[in-house]
C-alpha cells in the first residue's frame, strides 16, 4: 500500500517528479556518457593508431651479403689435469662462400663455475700462446675474442681449449657460447646455428604464421654518384637500388608505376631518375657496382613515383626510423636481379683485403599483418602482434634483428587509452557529481515540499516508519528511473557524436559493463542525495515552513572554512608541480614511442578548485546579499523592489541553494569552453607550426615543368597573399665547426619572405626574437641559423664562421663557410627537425641550382573555408596541368598520428558541452519551480493582498536573475580558473605551449542560455502561480 | 444600515477534480450592507472559504456576480482585481500567513506599499502599537508566538482602511483569549473605519458577535440559517 501511495505521489505530481529526476537523468547521462565513449573511442584507437604505419615488422638480415661462415662448437666433459672436472671445447670455423672471409673473430666465453686451464688452447693442433692470465678466445677487460684473419673459401679452422671445475658441472653450463664475426658480418653470430636461410626461405616459412598478411624481400643499396647512367646520360647525385619483386609493389601501394611496369629481369627508375636520365620504357641503365668487372647493363621496364614510399625510405636506424630519407635517383630491381647481380659485386668488393665499403646491401623481410584481424582495443591488438612478432622471430632467430613497428605503435597506444581513460574519467566527474548534486538539490525542495502531505499523513496515522518507506520507495523510483534513462541518453549521445559504427566497435561486453556502472554509480549516488535530505526533513519539525529562514543550520563546509582549506591545498600542490617541472612533460608521439605523459594525480585541481571556488562564492554571495541597502528608511519602498531587497537580505543563504547550482554547471561549462577554444586555437598553431604556414605547396617528382624560387609569385593566387620558397631535405649537408663535423638537415629560405608566412611565434630563439634573427640571416646573405642541440655538440656560438657542404651528395655540392648569426631551438615547417638554416640566394648562387623543395604559402584568412577556396584556386591557377601536392593546416590535422588523435578530446568535449547547456537550464529550473513549491503560499498571499501578477513575475524573475546573474559571475570566474587549470595539466597533449584561450561563441551560448533559462523559467513558473487556487492554500494552516 | 457593500446574485461556483466537475456553491445570493458585519457558518467542506475568496475578487465565479460597492468583481479583469484586493479588501485568515523574512513592521508596510501609501511607517507602528505589538515591531513573525502573529495579521488587513475585511476562520488556530483578543481587535478597528466585515468560522461566540450570521450547507443558503444578531 505504502508502494502504491508512493507511487501515486509521483504520477500525480509531474512536475515535482520531472524536476527531481531531470538533474539524475542528465548527470547519469554525462557520466555514463563518458563511459561509453572511452569504449567507443577506444575500440577505434587500434585502427587510428596503425593506420599511418608504413611497415609492420621488418626482419633485417645481418650480413646480407651471403657470408656463409659457419661455427659449430662441441662440449664434451673429461677429468680435466689436476681437479676433478673438466670440459674440453672444440670450436670449427668453415667458411662455405666463394670469396674469402676477411678479420674472422671467434670469442668464447666460460660458463661460470668452470675456469680456463691455461695453455691449452690449440688452433689447427698448433699451441697458442695465452694473452696473459686469460683465455685467447675473450682477452682483456672487453673479452675480445681471437682475430684468426682470413679464411679462404672453402676452408675450415679448428680451435680446441679445456676448462675445469672443482665441482660437477651442470648440464646447462655447457651449451655453447661461442660467436663469430668478420668483415663482411660484422654482427656476431652464435656458433652451432642452422645455416642462414635466404630472404625467399624466410619469407615463405614467415607467410604461413597465422595473423601474417604478407612477408615481401626487400633489399637496396646506396651507390655514389655516377653511378646510373642511361645512353651517354649519368645522374648527378647518389643512387638506390632496390631490389623487390612485382608483390611487394602491389603490398605497399604507395609505390606507384607512372610508366611501363614491374617485370622480372627488368629495371624500373624512379621518376627523377628517369626524367634526369631522359629514360623511358625500352631504355638500358647502366649500374656501376663496386666489385663488378664491369657496368652492369639493366633494361628498363617502367618507371615508378616512388617520392610517397615510405617503406623504402624510412629510416632503418633505431633511433630515427620515422625519418623520411628520400634517394630521388632510385633503380629498381627484381629480387633475384639484385641477388644475382648487385650482392655478388659486393661480396667480391668486401672481399679484396684492406677495402671498407661504404654502403653495404641491406637485406631485409618486410612484414604487413592481417590488420582486419587485430582486436579494437590496442592493449589487446598488441598482444596479438606481439604473439606474431614472436613468431617471425622464432624462424632462424640468429641471423637478423627485428624492428617490430606495429608493436611500438600499439604500446603507445594502450599507454595512451590508459592515459586517455584516465583522464575521460576525471572529466567525467564533474557529470556524476552534478547529478548527485542536482539530485540532493532538488531531493531538498522536494522534501520541504512534502512536509504540509507528511504531516496529514501523520495525522492520519502514519509512524515515522511509513514515512521513511515511502521516501525509499520514492527515492528508488526516481533514481531507477532517472539512472536507466540516464544511461540511455548517454548512450544515444555518444551515438551522436562518436556514429554508432565507432561505439558498437566496442565490444558488447564492454558496453553492458559501461551501462551497468552508469546505472549502479548513478542510482547510488543520486539514491544517496535524495534520500538523505528527506530523511532529514522527516526528522524536522512537522508542518514548519518557516524553517528555511532562521532555522536553517549553517552548512559544515561553511563552519570548517572547508572552501578556505581547500583553496589552500590546490595552491599548495600547484606551487609543488610547477616546482617539480611536473607540467613540462614532452608532448606524446607515436612516431617517437612515446605515449603522452599525463599528472594524473593534477587532474584533481580543476575539480577541488570547482568545488572551492564554488563554495566561496557563496561565502561572497551572502556577503554581498546581506549588505544589500533597503530601499528606504522610513517606509518599505515599492512592493516589487521591496520585497526583492529584503528577501535577498534576509535569505541569501536559501537562495545560495540555486545560486551553487548555476555556478557549479556555468563554471564546469566555461571551463570546457576555455579548454575547447584552447584545443582549437593550440591544434590550429600546432598544425601551422608543423605545415610551415598554411598551406604548404610540394611540387611532384612528376612535374615536368621547373619550379624555381620565381615560382612563388605565381602560387599568389586567389587567397593566397604570401609565398616562401625552401629549399629542404633531410641530412643534405655536412657541417663542420672548429671541432667537429656532422650530417645535417640544412634549410635555405628567403628570410623576408618566410618571417612573413611561417607562426614565427612557436619558433624559439634564444635571446632574441625570431623576426630579428631572420632580419639578421637577410644582411648577412653568408649567415646561418644554427639549431642549439647541433650548436653545442660542435660548440658553436653565434658569430661563429663554420664550414657547410651543400647539397651534400649531388653533383652540385659546394663548400662554403658561413657566419652564425643566431641560435635557434625550433623552427616551424620543420617537424622532422632542421639543423641549419642559411639563405637561399647564397644557396643558389653556390649551388648554381634555384630547385626550392616546397613553398610556403599564407592565405588572408584561415578557416577551413578559406583554405579550400585557396586550395582550389591554386589547382585552378598554376596547378592546371601541373602536378602540385597541397597540404594545408587542416590536412595536417587529419593527419595528425600522435596520440592526440586516438585520445578523440574533441569529442568528449562536445559531449561534456551538450550536457553542461542542458544541465544549465535543468538546474535553473529545479530552482525556479523549487522556488514557487516552496514559496507558492507566499506569493498566493501577495496576490491577495493585491500583488498584480506582473508585479510577482518581476518578483520571481528578479529573485531568480539575482541568484543566476551571481551564479553565472561566479561560475564563469571559477570556470576561468578551472580551465586554465586543465589546459596547464593537459599540456603534454600540445606541441606548442598553449595559451589560454577564451571563446567568445562559447561563453555567450553559455550565457544566452542561462539568460533564456531563467526569463523562461520565471515566466513558466509565473503562469503556475496563476493557477493555484488561493481560496484553499491560503487557509491552510 | 448603507447601501450594500457587497452583493452576492445568484452565484455558483464550479471546480474541476481528477474525480470530475464539482459544485462548490450553487446559486447563492445574499447582501452585506456598508458598515454591517456578517458571519458565515456551515459545515466543513460546505463552500464558505470558495465564497470568501469570491467577495474578496480572489476567484471569479461560474455563474452570477459579487459587486463590491458599485463594482461588479466577478466582471473584472485580473489586474482590476488586484487593484480591488489592495484597495478595498483586507484579509485575514486562519494561518496568519505572514511573510517569513519581513519584520512586523515590514510585513504591515508592505500592505501599505501596495497601497500606494509608501513612507506610512509611522503609521504601521501607530496601529501596531494600540494592537499590543509595541515591542515586537522589528522582530520577524518566526520570533513571535501564534496570537501576536495573528495580531499582526490583523494590522496587516486594515492598515490600509478597507472597505471591506474579510476573515476566513481568523482564529482558528487560537486559543480562547487570543481568539477573544483577535474579534475584539477586528470589529474595533473596522468599526473605526467603517469597514463592512465578512467572517467564516465554526466558532458560534464569535459568529455572535456579528450583525447577522447565515449558514452554508452543500453550497447552498439555508434559509432557516439567517440569523440577525442583536448588537
């Protein structure tokens, strides 16, 4: 019956009922909300993380060049002279090759336990003599092992050694510890080790593990200049020779066939090559290989558009393998052509004594898996290719190293999901303490509400004990009810912004648990806010409405200064991060493996300084309320202001009620508005540092027309105001100081021109602003910017004079010494880093080559609609018929592969956005009609003393706008402070140090909704006033 | 006797329920000469409050008309009636339905204010004073027991010298000598001003007190009820 009466109460007060749920509904929402969208972003970071990645796993062969060397080495226990145990070691060196094996090194290293017995180490049956106290086969501190020379083709060297042990020696100790290496495998190699399988056995043994998509034979080498030529035609600059077959062409489709095609037996030149060489289809190249009796002839099948193939000139150093390091003259061959011709003119060149090739054949397996197969999750995706990995590396696990790429980019992933869940979590607190909050504030009304109904039901016979169960039966109902509806809401939001392909990627088990915790958490805390303010107001006095003026107990955070303590420890612990560089973390980088580095812990202060900043506000609000003036001395001024002035005075404290609710959603709101056009504009400088500028124009290798640095007045077309030619390739000159030389990247550009269209504000120069270090770079046609990292490792200063080679590597390179006229430590349009940067006039003069590598270009304005209008007026313009590749800053964020994509921030910001509005207008009216519940005797008496209903709506609208008109001052001061907050703690995910950043959209959506919430509100609740039946209310004692 | 200062003609008064439509009074007609005192009586639920709130241009009726001196309320718009209910009526009612955050002075100036009669401070404090409220002036109605409340009540109803005061059950909630205290108070005061009074109550000691009591039974007169009272 209880059940049933409670029930009732509820159906047949729908607007109570609608008030107190609408709070759980859209708190649950936003917190169940960003449950489900960390299992739909989630699900897709996999896809995003991998999608960039050039090459899966690489298996790169140590000695490519065939070196058929073998070790074998043989344990076998005896007494050994003089103690008990003994092992007598016999180590084989055959060399199986055609040519001669040069510096041919056999270490080997004693089990512990056993010790050398000295003197008895024989090679061929001849006595050694011991270096010292140790063994000839590991000498000295390094444990060098015995450099036995050459050994020819064919023959075999035996070395035999006995060691001893005072105690049995274990089975494990004696397995074999021998290694070898010589001039042309320089990397050690374990003795007894299956003999080295060719690139064709491995990848065909590769291909049949499960999960393996495909496994292509790569192989290429850099030949010197000269080395390419075409009828009397030779290239100027370096060579590459691939070696692949038509499979791996079809694997890897940035590699693209402009002319001809791949064919076995046949060459294909890349499209500079051909264009420099004036070959076609039909041609014969001709290679000159070291070691070869003489030019290798190679008709030339196709030609390829190779300049996009970043699996054939990525990096394969371990430190940079991301680098792009494209070789424009480039020849390809099949695989068994570059077997058969190119690695057996290596062999005999590495084979003459004495001679050091410079560039060896690199040999490697290149490896796509079945990315369709990878599971949504990365932490669970990187299992997966971990397993593969292991499995590649299981076949013949002594003649290669493995760069296993995938791997590397799925760790940093799941680092960063664990970061981003983390994060998305304390974003998400905000919405589950909002529901508990509008849930308590308006479970408060409610319960002053139903005093005058408890009562009668008192009277009728009602213990307190009904009464408490009919709140839990209540309290139940509405938070069932506002926490599965909650949930459903967040669910179709995030279907919204995330489309429902990206959330149900997630598994459904992971959905069902993301449901179940919004629900549980919802209805737990939101269960707890209603009914504790009920059970309390069950425990007051009975039929006393008066209570909320002079009864009302101050509240305990406002005794215990807890706002005061708080703000403290938030200073405290901020003073602490900035002085332990905790914000200064790197930003996050795929490329790099580095997943973003987040203070969790600080995630913290937004929130304790939301909750602080709040409850000071407040303090300030009844400050400020209570001093208000009374309208007049002697009289009690107009009814309107009267009333108004005196009821903030007096009960400032009940209206702090509505005023917490509206600061505690503005600030929370404006904080995310800040954070978002903070996202924006930090996105936008970092996109523009990466570009260059805003757009960037990239003629193509297949252009056939010339595009010299008098090209850029052309590029000024349509929106297009400025245009800097650069000159730029990664590690094309050679820098040398007083000390030291390196290889370095070297820009040459045009100072005026490239002050003017590069974010000179992200550049960092030491000492100086950027503008005057390039004004410097312009008088000093012979200066150079030189990058700090590079200056102080060849300790350079400025004013320097340092030598530079130019265009190192091609025909035209040129010598020439330069000033240094600043220091930089970064540059924009530069993201995979520049270490000089000296004039481009000087450069062409030296160079006699005006060849700019790319353009930068500013538009007048930079929205993604001015870009597309300057996009397409430069295809319209001098791109017809030419071929010109235009990225532009919003391409640049498309393309964006740092961890910053996965995290998807964007899209839990607009979330957050959408529920914050909504919450905004719920907790403005819960204050309204909470108003008008608790106050509708009051006002039904004014009317009846003769209050003309315009005169309470002003009445009720400037109650209302006091509280909301405080509550939006606070919340967007406090939301202020918020925000900057955020942004400092989330700067890890920026390139560039972001300010903080202030929409303007933003903050008056905010504000015009609060204004529209309460003008509406008072207005609706107005009209409900009309409606009351005062003859009833107002006789009711 | 005046000319009537409220006529009630053929008035009914229905409401909508969630159980349907209810009569609450049906064809009531009565007058109130100026100056002249009325009680009201009748069983609960009967309609006395419902025609109450009619004279006092509270509600408007369903059918019929109440005037008010020359004014016919029931035809009024909402903002005459409200200019009615700060001019010409005062009420005062079982609860005292005093503003919480006002001071007894407040709350009685306030009625003024509405008025028009801003500044009338001294006035409020003149009236409160002779009501036995001297002390109490600035205290709110939370610090004031029940009877003082309703004196301030009272105050508040003929502050501004009404026409008309209409009392629903004035002393209900009090006690015998503070509900003495109270009619005493009314018909004093009204009679000082020459205020018609209207006044619903079960209490027949004070419904003697009035010039003429008739009785409400299912809405309807009785009219074995009219009673004149010898003053």
């Amino acid at each position: 019956m209880l059940a049933r009466y409670a029930w009732r109460d509820l159906t047949r007060n729908p607007r109570r009922t609608v008030a107190a749920a609408i709070g759980i509904t859209l708190g649950v929402g936003l917190f169940s909300g960003v449950l489900f969208f960390i299992d739909g972003s989630g699900a897709s970071m996999t896809r995003r993380a991998i999608a960039p990645l050039a090459l899966d796993l690489q298996r790169v062969l140590t000695s490519p060049l065939g070196a058929r060397l073998e070790l074998t080495e043989r344990l076998t226990p005896i007494r050994a002279p003089g103690a008990g145990n003994g092992v007598r070691v016999a180590l084989t060196v055959t060399n199986h090759g055609t040519v001669p094996a040069h510096e041919v090194v056999v270490g080997d290293e004693l089990a512990p336990g056993l010790a050398y017995v000295g003197g008895t180490t024989t090679r061929d049956g001849r006595l050694l003599r011991d270096p010292g106290a140790g063994t000839p086969l590991a000498q000295g501190l390094a444990r060098s092992g015995l450099n036995l020379g050459a050994v020819p083709p064919g023959r075999t060297v035996r070395l035999v050694y006995v060691a001893k042990s005072a105690h049995p020696v274990p089975a494990a100790a004696l397995r074999p510890r021998a290694q070898i290496s010589s001039q042309q495998s320089i990397v050690p190699t374990r003795a007894n080790v299956p003999s080295q399988l060719t690139l064709g056995e491995l990848a065909a043994r590769v291909r049949r593990i499960p999960g393996v998509a495909h496994a292509d034979g790569l192989a290429f080498v850099d030949l010197p200049p000269g080395s390419l030529s075409v009828g009397g035609v030779t290239t100027p600059d370096t060579v590459r020779v691939f070696g692949f077959d038509r499979a791996y062409a079809a694997h890897y489709p940035a590699i693209r066939t402009v002319a001809g095609s791949f064919a076995a037996g046949r060459g294909a030149l890349s499209a500079e090559a051909a264009r420099t060489l004036r070959a076609r289809p039909g041609s014969v190249a001709t290679l000159r290989l070291p070691g070869a009796r003489g030019p290798v002839p190679v008709p030339i099948g196709g030609v390829a558009d190779l300049s996009a193939a970043r699996s054939l000139f990525n990096s394969r150093r371990s430190t940079d393998l991301e680098s792009f390091l494209y070789v424009p003259s480039s020849i390809v061959l099949d695989l068994e052509t570059f077997r058969r011709r190119v690695v057996p003119a290596f062999q005999m060149a590495s084979a003459a004594h004495g001679t050091a090739t410079k560039s060896l054949p690199l040999e490697e397996l290149d490896v796509l898996v079945q990315r369709s197969r990878l599971r949504s999750d990365p932490g669970a995706a990187l299992a997966q290719t971990r397993a593969i990995a292991r499995a590649v590396r299981a076949i013949a696990p002594e003649q290669d190293y493995q760069i296993d790429n995938i791997s590397n980019t799925l760790q940093v992933a799941r680092d960063d999901a664990a970061v981003a869940k983390r994060m998305f979590l304390f974003l998400g607190i905000p919405g589950a303490l909002l529901a508990a909050f509008l849930a308590a504030f308006a479970g408060g009304i409610l319960a002053l509400a139903q005093r005058r109904e408890q009562a009668n039901l008192r009277i009728r016979g009602a213990d307190r004990s009904h009464l408490l169960r009919m709140l839990a039966y209540r309290t139940l109902a509405l938070a069932g009810a506002g926490s599965v509806v909650g949930t459903a809401l967040g669910l179709l939001s995030v279907i919204a912004i995330l489309g429902s392909t990206n959330v149900f990627e997630a598994s459904t088990a992971e959905l069902a648990l993301s449901a179940l915790i919004g629900v549980g958490v919802g209805m737990f805390t939101t269960a707890l806010a209603l009914y504790v303010p009920g059970r309390r107001s069950l425990q007051g006095e009975i039929g006393q409405e008066r209570g909320e003026l002079v009864s009302r107990p101050e509240p305990a955070w406002r005794r215990l200064r807890l706002d005061f303590v708080l703000l403290a420890v938030l200073v405290a612990g901020e003073a602490v991060a900035l002085g332990t560089g905790v914000f200064d973390a790197p930003p996050g980088s795929v490329y790099e493996g580095r997943a973003v580095s987040l203070p969790t812990a600080l995630l913290l202060a937004p929130v304790v300084a939301w909750i602080a900043g709040v409850m000071l506000s407040l303090r300030v609000f009844d400050a400020l309320a209570s001093r208000l003036p009374l309208p007049a001395a002697t009289g009690f001024g107009t009814p309107v202001w009267g009333i108004l002035v005196r009821s903030l005075r007096r009960r400032s404290w009940t209206l702090a009620g509505g005023t917490s609710a509206v600061a505690l959603v503005v600030a929370f709101g404006m904080s995310l508005a800040i954070f978002t056009a903070t996202y924006d504009a930090a996105k936008g400088a970092d996109a523009r540092f990466l570009v260059g500028s805003d757009m960037r124009v990239t003629p193509s290798v297949l252009s056939t027309r010339p595009h010299p640095s008098s090209f850029a007045s052309r590029l000024r077309t349509g929106p297009v105001r400025v245009v800097a030619p650069v000159v730029f390739k990664p590690q094309n000159a050679v820098l040398t100081s007083s000390f030291n030389e390196d290889q370095v990247s070297l820009a040459a550009i045009e100072p005026a021109g490239f002050a003017r269209v590069a974010p000179l504000s992200g550049a960092s120069f030491p000492g100086g602003n950027g503008k005057r270090r390039l004004a410097a770079l312009r008088r000093d046609p012979r200066g150079a910017l030189i990058n700090a990292r590079t200056a102080d490792e060849l300790k350079i200063g400025k004013g320097d004079r340092v030598q530079v080679l130019f265009a190192r590597g091609t025909r035209r390179q040129a010598l020439v010494a330069l000033r240094v006229v600043g220091i930089f430590t970064r540059l924009p349009g530069f993201p995979q880093g520049v270490q000089v940067v000296a004039n481009l006039a000087y450069y062409a003069s030296a160079t006699h080559s005006d060849r700019p590598d790319f353009f930068l270009a500013r538009t007048a304005a930079h929205g993604p609609a001015d870009l597309a209008r300057a996009t397409a007026a430069l295809r319209a313009g001098p791109g017809r018929g030419d071929r010109l590749t235009i990225d532009t800053t919003r391409t640049a964020l498309d393309k964006d592969q740092s961890s910053l994509t996965a995290l998807n921030v964007k899209g839990l910001l607009r979330l957050d956005a959408l529920y914050t509005l909504l919450m905004a207008a719920a907790a403005i009216g819960i204050f309204v009609f909470g108003l008008i519940l608790q106050r509708r005797r009051e006002y039904v008496t004014m009317r009846a003393q003769g209050m003309r209903t315009g005169e309470l709506r002003r009445l009720v609208l400037g109650e209302t706008a006091a509280v909301t008109v405080f509550g939006l001052a606070a919340g967007m001061l406090v939301g202020s402070v918020m925000g900057y907050l955020l942004v400092r703690v989330l700067r890890p995910l920026f390139v560039l140090d972001p300010g903080v950043s202030l929409s303007l959209l933003g903050t008056l959506t905010l504000v015009a909704l609060v204004a529209v919430a309460t003008v509406a509100s008072a207005l609706a609740a107005t009209a409900l006033l009309r409606r009351l039946r005062p003859t009833e209310l107002l006789r009711e004692a | 006797m005046s000319a009537a200062a409220v006529r009630v003609e053929d008035v009914s008064m229905d409401y909508e329920t969630p159980g349907g439509r209810v009569r609450a009074l049906d064809g009531i007609s009565l007058e109130v000469s100026a100056g002249e005192s009325l009680s009201i009586v009748g069983p609960s639920g009967c309609g006395k409050s419902t025609l109450l709130g009619l004279i006092g241009a509270l509600d408007v009726p369903t059918a019929g008309r109440v005037r008010i001196g020359e004014d016919e309320v029931s035809g009024l718009g909402e903002r005459e009636r409200a200019a009615l209910r700060r001019g010409v009526c005062g009420f005062v009612f079982q609860a005292d339905n005093l503003h919480p955050f006002l001071t007894v002075v407040e709350n009685v100036g306030f009625q003024l204010a509405l008025h028009g009669a801003d500044g009338g401070a001294e006035r409020c404090v003149e009236l409160l004073v002779r009501l036995g409220l001297a002390d109490e002036l600035g205290k709110l109605p939370d610090q004031l027991s029940g009877g003082q409340r309703q004196r301030v009540a009272v105050a508040r109803a003929l502050i501004h010298r009404p026409a008309v005061i209409l009392a629903d059950e004035p002393t209900g909630a009090l006690d015998a000598g503070n509900s003495e205290r109270v009619i005493d108070l009314v018909i004093a005061v009204g009679g000082e001003i020459g205020a018609t009074l209207v006044m619903v109550t079960h209490d027949p000691e004070a419904a003697a007190r009035m010039d003429r009591t008739v009785t409400l039974r299912d809405g309807r007169l009785t009219t074995a009820g009219v009673i004149a009272h010898a003053r």
